[in-house]
C-alpha cells in the first residue's frame, strides 16, 4: 500500500486533506479578486535606496524559470509524504491569507521604473483583460513562497537550492524595480510565522492528521 492509500484509509486524514484543498482554493479566490480590486486604490510611493542603485531590466524569464521550477520540483518531493504535504498547503493558503491582509493595510503604489514581471501563471489566475495587478506588493509573494519552500524541505541539498533560488529571484525581483526592499526582506518573516502557527495548532491540537511523523519531521530541522 502507497503512502497515500494508506493515509486517505484514515478518515480523520482524509476530512482534514479535503477540508484544507477547500480553505486553499477559497483563500486563493479570495486572494485574486482583492487585489484586483485594490489594484484602483491610492497608494503611498517609496523612494527606496536600494531601487536607485539599480537601473531597472527585465528578468521576467530567469525569475519564472527559477521559481517554478524549484516549486515542482519541492512539490515533487513533497507530494510523495501526504502529511508534509497536506501541511504544507495549510502552511501557504495562511501565508496568502496573511499577505491579502498585509496588501490591505499597507497599500503602496510600484516603483516609479517597474518593469512589469511577465508571468504566465499571474497573467491566467489573477491579472484580467481590464486590470493588471501592479499594488500586490507588501509582502512579495515570490519571495514568500520560496521562503516556505526551504522552510517544508527535509533534504539539504534540496533545502540548499531553494535557499539560492531565493536569493537569486529576490535580488532579480528588485532589479526589475518588481518590488520595493521592504517587501523583499520581510516576506521570509511571513513565511516563517505562517510555517510556525501551523506546526503549533497541529502540536497543541493534534487535530485531523496522524502526526508522529510530523513531530519527526519538525525535530529534524
């Protein structure tokens, strides 16, 4: 028997893995329509130190190839423990949750020299044929995401890479004036704070996943 036969045999696992695909879809939907929204809000402008070192360029490819592919492949890893990864999609639906609140009480308007990052998986879920989402800015969710990806990966070589791929696309995100240093910087505290309340909750709670696993998991780190 699989490892996911034989979790999805549980039926504490299998309320919980279904419960949560639902809260991530509605979270994510959720997500997609407020920043539209917002994107007709005043926002404040930063005169950032670090954007005026450097003359804006378009790295839209190298950032999308980076990116993705460290997240198939970390979700290729992942997929193969159902537990891991059942927490970890609790993990990122309360880091987009987090970062739809951060966007709505900080709004900013984009660098004044932002080159628009050309990303197919933004342009079919959250930009439409009358907005173009430019103000999602504080926290970065790229950088976020990676973030929380080095956070979920046991194996260090896997942890390692991620590691520099987020180095890479932040430093690439700033250089195409994508967005501000705040942004940047805070956005692996965010992750690192969702990752945490989500071990929390399931240490205190023991709720809906068999978690002897997850505890070994969390002391390997």
């Amino acid at each position: 028997m699989g490892p996911w036969s034989a979790a999805l045999s549980s039926r504490s696992f299998r309320n919980q893995f279904f419960l949560t695909l639902l809260v991530f879809a509605g979270i994510a939907m959720h997500n997609f329509h407020y920043l539209r929204v917002w994107q007709t809000r005043e926002g404040v402008q930063i005169n950032d130190a670090v954007l005026n070192q450097l003359p804006p360029h378009d790295f839209s490819l190298e950032i999308f190839l980076v990116e993705y592919c460290t997240m198939l492949l970390i979700t290729i890893i992942t997929v193969q423990h159902p537990e891991r990864f059942v927490t970890g999609l609790q993990m990122f639906a309360l880091l987009i949750l987090f970062r739809t609140i951060s966007i709505y009480f900080f709004p900013l308007e984009p660098p004044r020299d932002m080159i628009l990052l050309d990303d197919p998986f933004a342009t079919f879920f959250l930009h439409s044929k009358d907005t173009y989402v430019t103000k999602d800015l504080f926290f970065s969710g790229h950088i976020s995401t990676l973030s929380l990806l080095i956070l979920i990966s046991t194996n260090k070589y896997v942890k390692a890479w991620a590691l520099a791929a987020t180095i890479i696309v932040g430093s690439l995100i700033l250089w195409q004036h994508v967005h501000y240093t705040l942004d940047v910087v805070l956005a692996p505290v965010a992750a690192f704070i969702c990752y945490k309340i989500v071990l929390f909750i399931h240490r205190e709670t023991r709720y809906g996943l068999e978690l002897e696993q997850q505890d070994q998991w969390e002391a390997s780190k």
